[in-house]
C-alpha cells in the first residue's frame, strides 16, 4: 500500500515559529501541534464551509472535529451567520442592560431540557461547570465535589495542577465512568459532606475510549445524590444538542438537578448555561454573584435561537443519528476486517477510533501510522480526542472518508503484518 504524501505545512509551521515568541507556547491548550502529530497537522487554518476546513497552506479537509465541538451544523452556517449579523447591525447586542432573547432562550430551554426550569447564561463551558458547583454548594450548605469527566480549565477541575492552590481542589474526588462502586465507596466517606456530583451522562473521557452507560449505572448515581442529599449536576456541554436535543438526559432517561450546555447550541458562538430545578438555582438569585460583563451580550442568545430553530426545523440530530450509525457500522466493519487493534467506541454523534494498548507500546505506532496517513489523504481526525459528525457531512462526504479509513488500515496491516 502506497504511502500518501506529507501535507505542505510550510505557512502553517512559520506562523507557529512566529506565535512562540507572541504568546506563551505559540498556540493554547489543545491547540497545539503536540495533541495532534507534530510535523504532520496543520497548526493554523485559514478558513472552513460546511464540514470543510482549509489550512494556511492551502490544504483542504474533511473535518471531523467541528472545533471541538460547537459545530453541530456546519461551519459559516449561512442562516446563523446572518441572524447574528442582523442583530448586531440593526440592534446592538452589547448593552448595559439585557435583551429580551434571554427570556426566549430560557423558556425554549424548558421546552427541550428535562431538567430545566431555571437557567442562567454564561460564555464557556467552564464558567458553566463552575457555577453549577458554586450553586450546589450554596444551596447545600455542603463543600464536597465528586466528579467524573472533563469538566474545563478553572481551578477545582482541570486536570494540568500548576499554579493552582491544592487548598481549591483538595475537596473535589474523581470517579471512573461506569464505576458505581467507585462512587458508593467514595460517598461512604464523604457523602455527608458533598454538595454536588458532576458527570457527563455520556462517557467521553480524556483520550480514553468512550463509554455509554452500563445498565444502572445513570440510575444507581441518581440514587446515591438523592440519598445524601447531593445536587447531581449533568455536564452535557459536549452532550447537549447533540445526542438529542434534550441531551443525554433525555436520551437515557435519568434527569439530573442541574444541567450545563454550551458548545452545540449555538454553533459556534460563545454562550453556556446552567439550567435546572428552581429550588436549586434560587441560591443564585440573592446568594451569589454570577455576573461577568459579556454574559448578556445577545450574539450568543440570537445564534442559540437560530441554531436550536435550524436543529428542529431540519430534523438535524436524526439526520446526523441515521447517517451516523451507518458509518460507523462501515468503520466497524474495516477494522474487524483488517484486524489490526483498532477499535471504535461511542455512538452515531460522537465516536472514537482508538488502538487497543500493549505492554511493548507498538499500538502507539499503529495509530501514529493510522492518524498520519488520514491526514495526509485530507481527513481531519484526532488521534487523541473523539470525532463528531455534523449534519453538512453529506453521504459523498463519509463515503470518501470511508475510501480514506480503508486505505489507512490496510496502510497498517502491510506494515506491521
Ligand atoms: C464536557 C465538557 N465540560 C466542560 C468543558 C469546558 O468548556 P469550555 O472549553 O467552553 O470552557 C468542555 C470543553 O471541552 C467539555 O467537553
């Protein structure tokens, strides 16, 4: 099997030189070329359309990482793109004072949400997470966090620990996905004094394979909040918008107290929100200061409205369900073909093509081989965090891919047969 050319990065890689002596690294957080495959990935790109991205250099891909995920229609959705811009042109939507769309979003959020009767709107995910627990513990009057995924970069939770006072997370305990046990021992100890357990609904891990839950498992945790009295808080800013439009609460029929929601809905525009059960969310009313000054800004409230109107309109999320799941039932079916320790774990939405580990580390190499050569034939895949299918991926879109991904297996298959 012919192996496909390296990618021209020339642009790409003098910006980069550029960026280092600009900002701190070059480029942040999992933006840079080491969460891809240095050498290889393009590190800045100039422009995208539907699930295409060009790059600096002039590459063009198929995207299967919608920016990690807010891009749940397509990049510079026409529709969204001029909503916003309307508001910002024929209104303003950066005021001292809130705009309406707020109460639209919130009342729509209770139509979509089975969790929802309040909410508050914020920017990033992270500020979401982070009030969620603030609430939970002004609420209970308790300190105590379990949590169980990625929930953002502030202090109680991200998972790089520098600069970061061990006294702001020393009260927060992580538990696995699927590990009621692990849950229940924890809880054992310190279930009198927890405010709040924080989950994603759906198990999507740090460059682990994904999880859906075992049977019990969304119920057994239900339990255990209620028995100690615990706010049980879904973060669903992956989830939501995605898995269904009530997220995965919806999805799997478990409804927690508070659920936070960011990326998807609003395709790309900055907005989150924590929304959940009224007696909860009134500590924020006279108890708290959640406030920041672009939290109002009404960019974000428009896109949401247009987007969330776009995904029931065009029956979206069961398009990108039915496309999915044949295509990854197509991928399944290579790599048991080609046998080579690939795996593919998650579902329809969001799916992980991960290579089962080894004592020596060779399955490092496999992927390595794997992830380059899909790159290189023009498929933006990650090989350390999970894919997304958006709905401007048309059916021509995932059969060349499917052409690429069988390609790239048989690539590995000859050269570590
Ligand atoms: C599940 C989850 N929670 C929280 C966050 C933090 O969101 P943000 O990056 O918008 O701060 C992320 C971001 O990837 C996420 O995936």
């Amino acid at each position: 099997m012919k192996e496909a050319p390296k990618l021209n990065i020339i642009k790409s890689q003098k910006l980069f030189d550029e960026a280092t002596g600009l900002v701190p690294g070059g480029v942040l957080g999992a933006r840079k070329p080491t969460d891809f495959i240095r050498g290889e990935y393009p590190i800045f790109f100039d422009s995208g359309k539907g699930c295409r991205l060009i790059d600096v250099d002039g590459n063009e891909f198929i995207d299967f990482l919608c920016g990690y995920g807010p891009i749940i229609l397509g990049y510079r959705e026409g529709e969204v793109d001029e909503a916003v811009y309307e508001q910002i042109t024929g209104k303003g939507f950066c005021f001292t004072l809130t705009q309406k769309y707020q109460n639209i979003l919130a009342k729509k959020l209770t139509q979509l949400v089975p969790s929802s009767e309040l909410s508050i709107f914020l920017k990033t995910g992270s500020d979401a997470t982070t009030a969620s627990i603030r609430i939970a513990r002004a609420h209970t009057n308790k300190l105590k966090v379990m949590r169980c995924g990625y929930h953002g970069w502030h202090d109680w939770c991200v998972e790089m620990k520098g600069g970061i006072p061990s006294k702001f997370y020393e009260d927060v305990f992580e538990f696995r996905y699927n590990s009621l046990d692990q849950l229940e021992k924890l809880m054992d100890t310190h279930g009198a004094e927890t405010a709040a357990i924080i989950m994603t609904p759906f198990g999507h891990p740090n460059h682990e394979k994904m999880e859906i839950p075992k049977p019990g498992f969304l119920e057994g945790v239900r339990d255990i909040a209620d028995r100690y009295r615990a706010v049980l808080v879904y973060d669903e800013i992956r989830t939501g918008f995605r898995l269904s439009m009530g997220g995965g609460q919806e999805l799997y029929g478990v409804v927690p107290d508070l659920t936070v929601l960011g990326k998807a809905m609003a395709n790309g525009y900055p907005i989150s929100v924590v929304t959940g059960k009224k007696d909860i969310m009134m500590a924020a009313a006279h108890r708290l200061f959640i406030s920041s000054t672009f939290f109002p800004n009404s960019d974000g409230f428009v896109a949401a409205l247009k987007t969330i109107e776009i995904l029931e309109r065009d029956n979206v999320l069961e398009n990108i369900w039915e496309k999915g799941e044949r295509f990854i039932g197509r991928i399944k079916t290579l790599i048991d073909k080609y046998d080579v320790g690939a795996e593919l774990t998650g579902v329809a939405p969001m799916f992980y093509i991960t290579f089962e580990k080894d004592e020596t580390g060779a399955y490092k190499e496999k992927r390595k081989d794997f992830y380059i050569q899909l790159i290189r034939k023009g498929f933006f895949f990650s090989p350390f965090h999970h894919a997304y299918i958006s709905f401007r991926h048309t059916e021509e879109d995932l059969e060349l891919t499917l052409r690429a991904v069988d390609e790239c297996l048989a690539f590995v298959k000859e050269k570590y047969a």
